[in-house]
C-alpha cells in the first residue's frame, strides 16, 4: 500500500476536531447516519504523530437517457479510479493509508456497468470509500486509458450496443485515464459516520457525435447528490394518447425554478451547442413512457423546479426538438421537491402555450 504523501500540520487536525470536521462555510452540514468505528487514517512526519479523522462515503450511480441516433441498446463505460481533493492536491482514494487494516476492503475495484440501466431511479453502488474528514465539492472518475487501432481511438471498456445486426461502437473519451471527469456537488464527510452520495451521470449530455466522421466522444456530465436530502418527482402527461406512439418521443427537463426562458428563437436552450446537444442548462432529464405517458426524475436537490417536456420527432432528421409544456407549479413559482419526499405532478400538452 502506498503511504500518503501529504504531511498535515497538528493544528489543521485541532481545527478539523474542534469543528466537527464535516462543517461547511455557514457552518451546517448534511446529517449522516453513524456506521460504528471508522478508520482512523495515518500521516506520518518526522516529528508528529498526528492522525487524521475519517468518515465514509457510499457511492453509487445513476443515469439520464441519452437521445442518440439509431437503436442504442446498452452505453458500457469503465470506472478505474475515484480520486478526491485533499488539501489542494488529488489523490486516488485507494493511496489513503489509514491503520486498521479490516477496512481494506473499501478499497474501489474497477467496474464496468451499462449507463442505460441506471435510470428512473435505478441506480449501482460503486462502494463505501473512506476519506478524511472535510468539506468535499468534486470528485474524479478515472476511466480506462485509451488505445488506438489504425486511426480510431478508443477505450477498450467503453463502447455503446446498438440492435442484433448493428456492429459495436467504440467510445473514445478525451483524457479519461489520465486527468480523469469530475463529479461536482458539495457534502460533508464527519468523523465516524457514513453518508450516501449518487453520482448522475447525464449521458444526455455526455455523448457527442464528433462532426461528420460519426465516431462517438464521451465528455462526462455528473452531477453529486446527497442522497438522503434528495427528493423525486414522479409525473404523468395525462394526453399522452395525443400523441403517435411511433413517430413522437417526448423527454422531460428539470430547470431551476425560473432560469428556463422560452422565448423562441432567443432562447438558447433550443439552439444547439457545436456537439449538438440541446437544453444544457438543465439539471437533469428522463424520457416519457410512450404508452402511459409516465416519468420520473431521480435525486433531485431540495427546491423549486420547471418541467420542460420536448417532443423529438423519431425519424426525421434535422428537425428541431419541440417544447410542447412547461410546468410551474400551482403558484407558477416551481414545481417543489422535498427531502426523502416523491412529488407528483400532472403535465397536460393541450394547456400549452398558455393564453
């Protein structure tokens, strides 16, 4: 095992103790639930014997639907590594030393898992990290290095399935084994206690069809989340039998509360950026079951959302998406999303615009 190689000075760890370790600038913290002793992780020097306290981070993932081309039917990536940022330096969760050795089985094994199963509030746990006591804001995922065969680039665990007769495809992601993609989000690791964090990880906005060569890019978006102060909103398009089953596709979109302009053609979020990616400044999306006309959107922070439901024509290219409702709310100041809370909300297509 590799020795930590940041030295901490005793009075950082008197500060960290006095503090409660796990407390934010306004000094409050997302409350934990207590798992028994935690390691108590070492850092050596010359002339201190100072230890560092630590907490466990319980990791999992989910995913948004992505709106890709053809008949996806599974996106493979391949998780390496976590890193997290200590003391302004990043380190590889499995370089942490700490002294009792039972907790060597959170050390993180490489994963390889399908994104398009982890949606609608399904989810994969990655596993239970230890880390030192802190205020934490990202973390890293390292994905396999990439190879090249003749001129495609690629990296070999990532790939999407297509249909039975439809070849595989790689996934090339740009600095993916070296640097790494962050996952941004603020939580607390405390002193002896667990807390449960989901890492979305918004395909949607992920994969990229570089130019005209057709090659697949992965640029992750992920997004972290306390889970046990996230919330759900579970909706319906009650006209969903407006629409043709087999031509239209209906996504919805989370905004912040009063952040979605839907002047058109103004409005940038229907303009698509140079990958072609559209609705960027949302926080997270989910496609509609075409048949009951039922969503959900997963691990929603506390707050007031707008829902943005978009109808995408199958079939006919170059077609722009098609904002067919925005919902906010009774009050019209957001649809709200409590902790540890499913909100149900009804969309009706045939109510938009509105007079």
């Amino acid at each position: 095992m590799k020795q930590i190689k940041m030295l901490l000075l005793a009075s950082m760890v008197i500060l960290f103790t006095a503090c409660g370790g796990g407390s934010s600038s306004d000094g409050t913290a997302p409350s934990a639930t207590t798992s028994g002793s935690t390691p108590t992780a070492t850092t050596p020097d010359s002339t201190s014997s100072a230890k560092t306290e630590t907490g466990v981070m319980s990791l999992s993932i989910t995913d948004a639907p992505p709106q890709l081309p053809g008949t996806v039917t599974a996106v493979y990536i391949t998780v390496t590594g976590i890193e997290f940022n200590y003391d302004g330096n990043w380190m590889d969760v499995n370089d942490f030393e700490f002294e009792n050795d039972e907790f060597e089985k959170n050390k993180f094994e490489s994963q390889t898992f399908d994104l398009l199963a982890l949606h609608d509030g399904e989810s994969l746990y990655l596993g239970d990290i230890v880390l030192p006591v802190g205020h934490y804001k990202e973390i890293r995922f390292k994905l396999d290095a990439p190879e090249k065969n003749g001129k495609v680039k690629s990296n070999p665990g990532c790939y999407i399935e297509f249909g039975e007769d439809e070849p595989i495809a790689p996934l090339f992601v740009p600095s993916g084994g070296q640097s790494g993609y962050k996952g941004k989000g603020d939580f607390d690791i405390t002193a002896n206690a667990k807390i449960k964090i989901m890492a979305d990880f918004n395909v949607e906005k992920s994969i990229v069809v570089a130019g005209n060569s057709g090659k697949y890019l992965l640029k992750p978006v992920i997004r972290l989340v306390v889970t046990e102060l996230s919330g759900t909103i579970n909706g319906t398009v009650v006209d969903i039998e407006t629409f043709n089953k087999e031509n239209d596709d209906l996504f919805v979109y989370a905004y912040e509360a009063g952040t979605y302009d839907s002047t058109y053609p103004e409005d940038d979020e229907m303009v698509p950026n140079s990958d072609g990616s559209h609705f960027l400044n949302s926080i997270s999306s989910t496609d509609v079951n075409m048949s009951d006309g039922n969503f959900t959107l997963s691990f929603l922070e506390e707050g007031a959302y707008d829902l943005v439901t978009v109808n995408y024509p199958v079939d006919v290219e170059g077609t722009d998406p098609i904002v067919v409702d925005v919902e906010k709310g009774d009050d019209g100041k957001g649809v709200i999303v409590s902790k540890a809370t499913e909100t149900p909300v009804d969309v009706n297509t045939s109510d938009y615009p509105p007079l």
